[in-house]
C-alpha cells in the first residue's frame, strides 16, 4: 500500500540519518517546509534526473529519503534556511504536479534493516569517517556518533564523501547499508 508525501527534487541524494541543509527560496518550496513543520511530517527528498532545481523538473530518481526539518531560520539574504535528516528510504510508484508545481508522490517503504559493526568491520572507513566529521564539526549537525550503526556510519560517508550524485543514488538504491559500506570501500580503493 502507498502513502502520498511531498517530494523535493535536488541535484543531490539524501540518505538515511544524515544532515541536508537546505536554503529555501521558491514559494512551493516554502509552503511545503511550512505545512510540514505544522504537521510534523516528513518530505521526500529525490534526485533530479533531467530539469533543473529552480525551474521545470522532468524526470526524477524512482528512490530517495525522506527528510525531517530538524532547524530553521533567515539567512543574511533573507532566504529560509533549514536543517533536515533523512529518515526513510522510499520507492515512488505514482506522481502528480499541483497546480503551484509541488511534486507529490505516492511511495512504498523500503527498509534498511538494522544492522550492527564489530569492532574490526570497516574499520578504515570508519576512521574515514571521524576525521571528515571533525572537518565540518560546526557545519554538519550529526549529533552523537554511532560508529556501531552500519546505516548511520554509511549515512554519513556516502552523504559526505565528494562522490558524483549518479554514483551516491546507485548506493541509496541498494538493499542494506552493509552493502553501501562494502560499494563505498570499493569506490575508495579504486580512487586511491
């Protein structure tokens, strides 16, 4: 069975547990972040496959994220900034454009199911993943590690990794996080 939520195509992928921050300028954009907030419901974040952002959107990415605003405000040039996590990844099986050009979409859940690191499971890209939150401590609001999580430990790698965005959705699309962690090791054995 399916469930309708709003969609916000981007250039980008979100992935479960991680940080987006977004500046949010169109009206669709501001009204849907609005009646969010109010409801307390998600939306879906999916990449664009052909269109652009800021203007006519023409094929999206059939997976992508939900996304949570966890924080709010006005940026310097007026704009709303958010803050937003992904949650859960979902598959759309049906969409529609309202007449303001909000996408909404109809979705089946997909679920990553739990899974937890021993002490010696990727250990590299998890020291990997230390020093780039230490990077961008102040820009990236994680929260606390959970360096034991395979989908927050992937979450966080493949959300901010500088992979191109085609190769970042193939991994949203696969199965577990285990295995985005053994495709992202992969990807990084190969560019070194």
């Amino acid at each position: 069975m399916s469930e309708r939520i709003a969609l916000f195509p981007l250039r980008t992928v979100l992935f479960p547990t991680a940080v987006l921050p977004l500046r949010i300028f169109e009206t669709r954009y501001v009204d849907m972040v609005s009646q969010c907030m109010r409801t307390g419901t998600p939306f879906g974040v999916v990449l664009i496959r052909d269109g652009e952002e800021a203007g006519a959107v023409k094929a999206v990415a059939d997976v992508g994220t939900t996304a949570r605003v966890e924080d709010f405000q006005q940026l310097p040039d007026g704009l709303l900034g958010i803050t937003c996590r992904g949650e859960r990844r979902f598959r759309i099986v049906g969409r529609e454009m309202q007449k303001d050009g909000l996408h909404l979409g109809d979705v089946e859940w997909l679920e990553d199911r739990p899974s937890a690191l021993a002490e010696n499971d990727f250990r590299g890209l998890r020291a990997l993943l230390s020093r780039a939150l230490e990077e961008v401590e102040e820009s990236y609001p994680c929260g606390p590690a959970r360096m034991d999580d395979a989908l927050w430990v992937s979450g966080q790698l493949c959300q901010l990794l500088p992979f191109a965005a085609a190769q970042r959705q193939q991994w949203l699309e696969l199965p577990d996080a285990l295995q985005r962690l053994q495709r992202l090791q992969e990807a990084i054995t190969r560019s070194d």
